[in-house]
C-alpha cells in the first residue's frame, strides 16, 4: 500500500475545489456539466451545495471522488485540493487511496446504490479487508461495531441480511456506515434524504450532523431543498449552469440573497405565514447543458436582468462580505440597498 | 424460497406431463396405423405386429396408452429397439461420452462468452467489440449440419489439427474438435447476453458506490459487476442444453461418437420407431429437470428472489 | 436544432437503417436467394436433376463451375435450385408459426385473465420441449407416406412447433401497447375490442412480430436442412441443401465441394435473414446498442 499522507499540508486547506470544468462528450454534442465551480470546506463544517436537478452539482461531486463515467464525461480544467496536493494530478492508483479513506461520498437511492447480490456485511467488510488488510473475522466484528454506530437494531444478525431486506431509512443508515468506515475526513452526501419520509429524513440528517460532530469532518450536502439545509449547514454554495453563483453564511443568505436565483429559489418555498398567497415559482427551465446562454446564464429567466446581463463577459464574482461572494451585476438591487 | 421451489416444482409437474403427452400424441395419435409408422417402411409379420400391439398398449383407448408410457418412463422402463435391445441399456452405454462431449462444449462456450462479453461490454464500440459482434453474428447464423462438417473438413482434414473422428473410447483430445462445434451453438448467444448484461450493471449506482469506495476497477467489474451480470447468463444454460441435445445428433454422426445423438441418429435412418421414442422421452425428461435445476441455481444466485 | 420536425419511431427507425451496413447486405443477399427461388434458371442452364454417374465427382467445367457430386450432378445447378425448397419450406413454415403467434398471442395479451393464464402455460410446456426432438418425432409421423417429398411434412412440423417466441413476443408488446395512455384514452371514448386491437394496438406490436418473423425465418430454414440431413426431412426429387450436405460427407475426402458449395450457400441465406432481423430490431430499439 502506497502512503498517501506524503505531500500533504496539514495547514493547507482541507479542501479546495478551484475552477473546476467537466463536459460530457456525447453523439449529440457537448454538454459543459460544470463550468468553473470554486469553493472550498474546513474540518467540521457543513457546506451545502444548492441548486435545481442538472445544475451539475452532483457531477460536481462525482469529479472530486473521480468516480466520473468516463467517458462521456472528462475533468477538463481546474484543481481538486486536497490539504494542498491536487487530486486531478495524481495516478489512479494514488487516487484511489483517497476514496473512503479520506473523501467518501453517500448516495441518494440506497436500494440501488448498494450492491443487490451481496450482504452488507460483505459490502462493509470489504472495505477494511480491502484498505486495511484485516481478515473476513476482523472486518466482520468492525462491519457489526459500524452499523451499531449507525443505530442499526440487532446488528449483528442484520449483518448478514440482504440490502432489500432492509427499510428505506435504514438503508440509507447502512450507506452511512460504508462511507464513515475508514473515517475519512470529507464527507460527500449527494441528496441523502431525498428518497427517504419526511421523519426519517429528520433522524437520517440528525444521525449525520452527529457523527460529524464526534468526529470533526468536513460535509458537503449536496441538495435541492432550501429546507434541509437551513437546519445543518454552515455555509451555502448556491450553483447554476455548472457554476457557484452565490456564496455566504447560511443566515445571510435567508436574511438577504443577493443573487436573483437565490432570492427566487427563497421565494418559491411554501410558507405558512404566507398562506393563501400565491407562490413565486422561477420562470422558465434550467438552460441546456449543449446551450449555455452567453453572459449571465440565468438572465433569460432573471427579472433584474439588462443588456449588460446578455453581453459576453459574465457577470465576476463580486465580494459582498467576508466569505460572501456573488456573480451578479445588480447585488445592490437584489439586496436592496 | 420455500414457496419458490414449491411453485417452480408445481410448475414443473404441469410442464413435465405436458411435454410428455405432447410428445406422445405426436407419436401415436391421429394415426392410422400406429404401428406401420412406428416401424417405417420395413415389412413387419403378424408376431411383430402383436407384440408392438400389446408393448404400446394399442388396444387400449389413448388416455390408457399414455398412462402406460408414463409408467414406462418413471420406472426407467423405456422400450426395446426395433434390434431388441432394450432402449435402457442402450442409453446407458451412450450416455457418457455425450455427457463428457456435452461438459466439454458448456466449459469453451462459457469461458469464451464470458471472457469476449465483458470485455466487449467494457469497450464498447471498440474494434474489439465490433468484431466480436460480427463474428457472433456469424456463428449464430451457421447451422449445426453447415459447421460440424466444415469444421471436420477444415481442422480435421485439409490443416489435420485435429482428428478425424473420436469413436468409441475418444479422450478428451479426440473429443475437443466435435466439443468447440457443440460450443459454437450456444457461445453467440451467451457472448450477446453475458456483453448486454455487463454493459447494464456497468451503469448500476452500486458500480459508483464500489468506485467510490476507492476498491480497483479489477475488483469492482471482477466481484461486484460480474456477480449480477452473470444471472441471466446462468439462465441461459437451461435453453441452450435443447440446442445442444439437437446439435449432439449432427455432431455425434459427423465424427462418428456413439453416443446418445449418434443411437438417435442411427433410430431415425432405420426408422426405429421405439427407440426413437424411448430416447426422444428421455431426452425430453433431462431438458426438463436441468431447465428445473437452473430455475433453483437462479434463486440461490439472486438473494432478490430467494427471499421472495 | 434545425430539425424541428418531430420524426415518428418509423420514420426515426428508417433513418437509422437507411446507414447501416449490415441492413443494406442482408438485403442484397434475401433480395438474390429470392430471385434464386424464384427463377433458379436465371443463374444456371444447367438441369440439376440431369446426373450422369461417369462424371461422377469431376472438376469444374463449363457451367458446373463447381464440379459434381457422388453421382454426378451438378453441383453448382443443384445449389441453385436448392434455395427454392429453403425458400419455400422457411416461408410457410414461419407463416403459421405467425399466424399461430398472433392468435395466441393477441389473445393471450389483449384478454389477459384466466386465458391468459393457461395460453401462458401451454406455451411452457411447448418450451418443455426441444425443437429438434419435437420436429424428429412430429416430421417423422407427417412424412410417413414413402411416396411424398416432405415438403409438406416439414413445412407443418415447423410450422407447428415454431411458434412460441412469436406468440410471447406479441403477447408481451400487445400487454405494453394496452397500458398506453392513448389506448386507455380510445378506450373511454368508447372504441370497441375490435377497433382498439386493430387500429390502436396491433400497428404498436407490429414491429417486434415482425423482426422475431424474419429471424425465425432463418432458424426454419436451418432446421429444415437440419432435418433433411438426419433423413426425416426433404426427400426423393426434392432437392434440399441438407441431404445435399449430408450426402456429401460420406465422399468428403474425395471431393470437398460438393459439402462446401450448399454449406455456403445455407449458411449465407440463414446469415441474411438473421442480420436483417438483427438490423431492424436496433433500429427500432436503440436502447439494445
């Protein structure tokens, strides 16, 4: 086993994705999934990846695990900083050092994202017999400790049942469990909750935050709902078109978006003391990945928008306060000052 | 799984006295003279006559022959030959070398097809993947009677490869030739299913999260690609056991093995009738309980079901 | 996008034949074994059934451009006529298994139900039984008249026995095409059974039937040389490739064309209908590629 932890600064930051760009090459054209994501995330925070299906956020993720099919889909610019080290520039053998042991990622739809014709005792075990080099007995008795991490009832028994033998809910505990096995520092959950009720989407977060806390690692939430991440996440990356459009605290960007994606995604979630109002929807449909409009994406859809919006050049990424950034021309407009 | 075997058993009893029914009206029924049939054109005297008569119940109303037939089969009584041998023991000299022929022939089409298939599967468009595609095309489309005597003419005779032909006690080498023509029947299919199966799981979410626990890509396509993909390839042996039991007749004359196809082969041109019956039943019998045995293979492979 | 028009499956389906190479030689190649069945004399003068034994096993001359066989015909002209027996025999053969294949199989899918249940079972138990052996046993009860061809005889077994992936194939798509929105919504307008199968559903389950017809096609007529070959198939002045073929190995070491010009010709034709089955069925189904 090669050991990854040379070249590592542990002053650098824990990580730092920097204009990154993925296309898809496919018969039909390229699609440009992510162009130019920036952003980065420190031990025990909770950054929240935000944005519309197709906004290219869970590529995103994707090309920091470098799970990307590929082809169609090829990392075309850009750096994944891992305390300092670019994971783009390594070998795959050394990449894949990275995955589940530093960087692990949880999926959306355990049912498939779990392999049908195994036990998750296998599934889990595997990963210490194969990183670690325990044998089945060992990784066995650390597969049982893991899903009662995970508040998996009568563990040990459940250890040899299938994944479809299991709830929703607990599947997706089960996933949990295979991402924290080797205790990575980044966690990467692509829509955790969303296949999950609305209780079980409660204890599954709580359950998560939780185990982030004891073990002071860094998640990105990746998600659509405005609602799951109020609750959790420190800061809020607010994506569309393949791009960070908005950057900022969690509380501020509730208290004052200043992007006019952000404030209409805002606007489109059922309140109750707005009751009886009619509710804000966005206009229009997230641009085609083959077609990006010139200049600012959102413009066709933006109620701010002017020529300027149309033009080449997009719109910079204007620096509002510390750590808020947004890519906007009218920030003053939308946060009305 | 319980309830699984009991209804793919039930299953199996409703197919089984089909088949065999079907089978045996075709034999008998709607005849004018049962017996001229089952003896062809050969003159037959009046003792014959009586004993066949009396041997197939043919005085009896239909349902009683048939009943009289099953008897035979389940007892392992199935006939005596027009040579008076019994059909028994015939099949029980027979059977090895086709069993060993037949092993042979499912061994090289599954290593073949799997080995082809997955790699097609993962380089698909390829050179590789489009040559493997029109050669398979081309076996497929090459019937039994075309490849096993080209087969013999070309790396028996003209390259002289292989032998000739195998004969009563062939070795595995001797066997190896008439075994890849056998293994040519099925291998086109197995390949198409095995490359279309590994090519589906390949884009299955439980490929990412294996990627995405950091395992090799030999260990994510090798335990975690191969193991779903090769369910519906395990199915196939049931169906492709009929093709080669057909294929084991061509095969079997063409290199001259006495096995179970060549004593089939031999009923036919003699217009042995019993004993054309009596191995078509069997045969009829082992695709049925192979076919059983692969639905319960399939059970235990895919947890999915055997938890049903 | 300056196709705005929105193309119909078909038309989409023709598109993506219309380039591909595989398609275009399996047509050339049923275009001319029809016209070899059809009109044999276009490709040889030669009589095939005009044997004479001194030129038994003879090289090439003239027009027999592939020498002749044991007993000294032609082998070329005797190739050439074989491919009308094919021909004739595949075609009919899988002409009833058609017929037989939609009516079990419209049947099956369109009332569903107990009738569904037990058409779906007999069709199991039809699978219980190998082609072959069933064609052994069936061919060799409908040829027992030693005056006959066979050509009848192998056509009905065939016919008889071929049926079932048709029947499921249509049962399968007729269940589909019924679950269509537009079918239920003919339905609540009030269309009759008979109006819904015929202007709604059977255009829908057309395509499949068809692709697993044209395969099937080049499975009967492999099967009928299969036959032939063992002697329970075509016989007396029928020419066929398979007791061509199987005549042919007794004499393998003395003259290899006889065996190798009617293996050609067979494997060719099988070839043709299987890769234009093949061809159509992409076509139609892209997600298979």
């Amino acid at each position: 086993m090669t050991d990854i932890s040379v070249g590592l600064d542990p002053r650098a930051t824990l990580l730092h994705v920097d204009d990154l760009h993925v296309e898809f090459r496919t018969r039909d054209g390229v699609a440009k999934a992510v162009n130019g994501a920036s952003f980065y995330l420190n031990p025990g925070e909770t950054l929240a990846i935000l944005g519309e299906s197709g906004c290219g956020k869970s590529v995103t993720a994707q090309a920091v695990m470098g799970i990307l099919d590929s082809p169609p889909g090829h990392v075309t610019g850009g750096r994944v900083l891992y305390r300092g080290v670019d994971l783009l520039q390594l070998a795959e053998k050394d990449r894949r050092q990275f995955r589940a042991n530093r960087i692990a990622m949880i999926f959306q739809d355990a049912l498939s994202a779990l392999n049908p014709v195994y036990t998750v005792g296998f599934q889990l075990a595997e990963l210490f017999r194969k990183h670690r080099g325990m044998s089945r007995a060992a990784a066995k008795v650390k597969a049982i400790e893991l899903l009662d991490q995970v508040r998996i009832p009568a563990a040990k028994e459940r250890i040899n049942d299938y994944p479809h033998q299991f709830s929703g809910g607990m599947r997706q505990r089960v996933m949990i469990a295979m991402a924290l096995a080797l205790d990575p520092e980044v966690l990467i959950a692509d829509e955790p909750t969303t296949a999950l009720d609305v209780t079980v989407q409660a204890q599954i977060m709580g359950l998560l935050a939780e185990l982030q806390h004891q073990r002071n690692m860094g998640l990105i939430l990746i998600t659509h709902d405005m609602g799951v991440v109020a609750d959790v996440a420190d800061r809020i990356s607010v994506m569309y078109a393949g791009k960070i459009v908005e950057e900022a605290p969690v509380y501020d960007i509730y208290a004052r978006p200043a992007h006019p994606y952000t404030k209409a995604l805002l606007e489109s979630i059922p309140r109750l003391d707005h009751k009886g109002r009619e509710l804000n929807v966005i206009r229009g449909l997230p641009p085609s990945l083959t077609d990006i409009p010139q200049g600012c994406a959102f413009h066709p859809r933006c109620g701010y928008a002017r020529d300027i919006c149309r033009m080449d050049q997009e719109p910079p990424a204007y620096q509002i306060a510390a750590h808020r950034i947004a890519r906007c021309h009218f920030i003053r407009e939308v946060l009305g000052v | 799984m319980f309830r699984y075997i009991v209804r793919r058993l039930l299953q199996m009893v409703l197919t089984f006295f089909g088949a065999t029914f079907i089978v045996y009206a075709l034999m008998f029924a709607v005849q004018d003279d049962p017996i001229q049939a089952l003896v062809g054109e050969r003159p037959i005297t009046a003792s014959q006559r009586a004993a066949l008569t009396e041997r197939y119940h043919l005085g009896d109303n239909f349902f009683a022959q048939y009943w009289y037939y099953m008897k035979g089969l389940l007892t392992g009584d199935f006939g005596t030959s027009m040579t008076n041998r019994k059909v028994a023991d015939m099949l029980a000299d027979a059977w090895p070398v086709t069993l060993r022929l037949s092993l042979m022939a499912i061994v090289i089409a599954a290593t073949i097809a799997i080995l082809a298939g997955v790699v097609s599967a993962i380089r698909r468009g390829s050179i590789f993947d489009n040559a493997t595609l029109v050669v398979t095309l081309i076996v497929l489309a090459m019937p039994i009677v075309v490849i096993a005597p080209l087969a013999q003419l070309v790396f028996g005779i003209k390259l002289g490869w292989f032998p000739v032909t195998a004969g009563k006690d062939a070795s595995l080498w001797q066997l190896l030739l008439p075994a890849g023509v056998l293994a040519s029947l099925v291998v086109a299919t197995e390949l198409r299913v095995t490359r279309a199966s590994v090519a589906e799981n390949l884009r299955a979410d439980y490929v990412r999260t294996a990627r995405a626990k950091g395992l090799t890509g030999a260990r994510v396509i090798g335990v975690h690609v191969l193991r779903n993909s090769l369910i519906p390839v395990i199915t196939l042996i049931g169906v492709d056991l009929g093709a080669l039991m057909s294929g084991a007749i061509v095969t079997e004359k063409v290199f001259n093995i006495p096995g179970v196809g060549f004593n089939l082969f031999r009923g036919i041109r003699t217009e042995d009738g019993p004993l054309v019956v009596g191995f078509v039943s069997v045969l009829v019998i082992v695709f049925l309980v192979v076919n059983l045995i692969v639905d319960l293979l399939y059970a235990a492979l895919d947890p999915r079901i055997r938890y049903e | 996008m300056s196709d705005t028009k929105s193309r119909s499956l078909s038309s989409d389906a023709w598109h993506d034949l219309r380039r591909n190479k595989i398609f275009w030689i399996a047509s050339v190649l049923v275009v001319v074994v029809l016209l070899m069945a059809a009109w044999p004399s276009l490709f040889t003068s030669a009589d095939p059934r005009d044997c004479v034994l001194s030129r038994k096993h003879a090289g090439a001359t003239g027009g027999a451009i592939f020498g002749y066989d044991f007993q000294g015909c032609d082998v070329y002209a005797k190739t050439v006529y074989g491919a009308r027996y094919s021909i004739v025999v595949g075609v009919f053969a899988t002409l009833i298994s058609g017929v037989i294949g939609l009516g079990f199989g419209l049947a099956a899918g369109f009332f569903g139900g107990w009738l569904d249940a037990v058409l779906s079972r007999f069709i199991d138990v039809m699978l219980g039984i190998p082609l072959l052996l069933g064609a052994i046993v069936l061919a060799k009860r409908l040829s027992a008249d030693p005056a006959s061809n066979g050509v009848f005889a192998v056509t009905v077994t065939l016919g008889l026995l071929g049926w079932t992936t048709a029947a499921r194939v249509m049962r399968s798509s007729v269940i589909a095409a019924k679950n269509q929105d537009y079918v239920a919504a003919a339905r609540m307008l009030g269309a009759g059974n008979s109006r819904l199968l015929f202007r709604h559903i059977l255009p829908n389950s057309m395509a499949s039937f068809i692709v697993v017809l044209t395969i099937l096609l080049g499975i009967n007529i492999a099967s009928e040389a299969t036959l032939s070959f063992l002697g329970i198939g075509l016989k007396g002045d029928a020419i066929s490739w398979g007791i061509a073929i199987s005549d042919a190995t007794g004499y393998v070491r003395v003259a290899a064309g006889p065996l190798i010009w009617p293996s050609l010709f067979l494997a060719a034709t099988v070839l043709a209908f299987i890769m234009l089955g093949d061809a159509v069925r992409d076509a139609f189904d892209p997600k298979l590629r």
